[in-house]
C-alpha cells in the first residue's frame, strides 16, 4: 500500500501553492490577434484525368509525359536528357612544327593546308569545307546551349518618342442652328408634377 501511495501522490498533486494554482484573479493574459489566413487561388481548372485505355485506371499524372519511353542508347548508354556540353581542345603546342616538316598535304580544291600562314583561314577552310552538315548543325547546338550567342544591345538608347493625344473639342455649331433651337426650347411648357397625384386626381374624376 505504501508503495501504490507514493505512485498515485504525484500523479494527483504537484504541491503547488493555491496562489499559483488556484488564485488566477487579475492574471494577464496575451491578446491573440486574428490573423487573415488567404485562401489558395485556382488558376485553372484542372483536366480530367486520363485513363489507360486497357485497364481503365487514371494516370498519375495529368498528360503522358512525351519522354515516357525515353531511354539510354544500347552501346554508348548516353542520356538523352542531358545535352552534350562544349569541351575545348587543349592547345598543341608542336603542331607548327609537325606541319612544317610532314609530307606535303593537298586536298581538295587542290591546296596545300600545310603552306597556309595563316591559322584563321585554314580553320575557316577546314570548317566551311571538310565539315559534314550533321558536324556543323552540332557544333552549331551546342554553342547555342552554352550561351555562346547574345543578341546585339546597342551602346545608346534610343530617344523616346512620346504621342500626343489631341484634346476633344465640341463640335461647331452655327448660329443659325443655335437660334432655331433656342426658339423651340423657348415654347415649351415646364413645371413641377407629382405623378402619383395626377394618377389619383385622375380616377376619381373617371
């Protein structure tokens, strides 16, 4: 029993003082503000799902993703998904010697690459003649994925040219108009009535 007693003691009282427990008079309690909680916006209204044509179950998503039978090449086991990037070739340094003392090098339209002094104009021969189209479409894509194309920005602003809008205008009225108007508004009859009165006076005259 004494060992029951000493379980249920602190499971009933905490030994406390009433001034702390009891005596709550005059507390001051945090106001809780209310605070505007905004409801979720529907943009769209959302399609209906769509469902397999053989089981007649809904797709997990909303539309079949147009890569859902996307897969790695059988050999080179490359990712469709991630595009190729640009590596840059690391500079040779003999190349100029190699080319100066190798054999002779004609090729088609009958020049000798290897004379060619200057490097630009036989890259740009190299490139513009011994280039597959395939080649050059890639080479092509891949500086276009890279950011290597920017649109031309121009140095100065161009001035700003802003439109005037005329002012409306009433339209011109001749004084013979003006005086054939203000004569027939001169004969008409104006005054105050009050309409459920004249119903009234009305009927009982009926």
């Amino acid at each position: 029993m004494p060992h029951q007693k000493e379980r249920f003691e602190p499971m009933l009282f905490n030994y406390e003082t009433t001034n702390r427990t009891d005596l709550k008079d005059g507390e001051i309690k945090p106001i809780i503000r209310t605070k505007y909680k905004s409801k979720p916006v529907c943009v769209g209204i959302r399609p209906p799902p769509l469902k397999y044509i053989h089981t007649f179950t809904n797709w997990k998503k909303p539309s079949v993703p147009i890569d859902l039978y996307l897969k790695p090449k059988e050999i080179v086991r490359t990712n469709p998904h991630h595009i190729q990037e640009k590596y840059e070739c690391l500079p040779d340094l003999e190349k100029d010697q190699v080319r100066k003392t190798r054999p002779r090098l004609v090729m088609t339209p009958a020049i000798s690459l290897d004379d060619i002094d200057d490097d630009g104009v036989r890259n740009m021969l190299l490139n513009e003649v011994y280039d597959t189209t395939a080649k050059r479409s890639m080479r092509q894509g891949v500086e276009l994925h890279s950011g290597g194309l920017d649109a031309p920005r121009p140095k100065i602003p161009a001035p700003p040219d802003p439109i005037s809008i005329p002012k409306f205008q009433v339209p011109y009225v001749s004084p013979e108009w003006r005086i054939d108007s203000v004569t027939w508004d001169g004969r008409q009859l104006r005054t105050y009535t009050d309409p459920t009165k004249e119903f009234w006076l009305a009927r009982q005259s009926t």
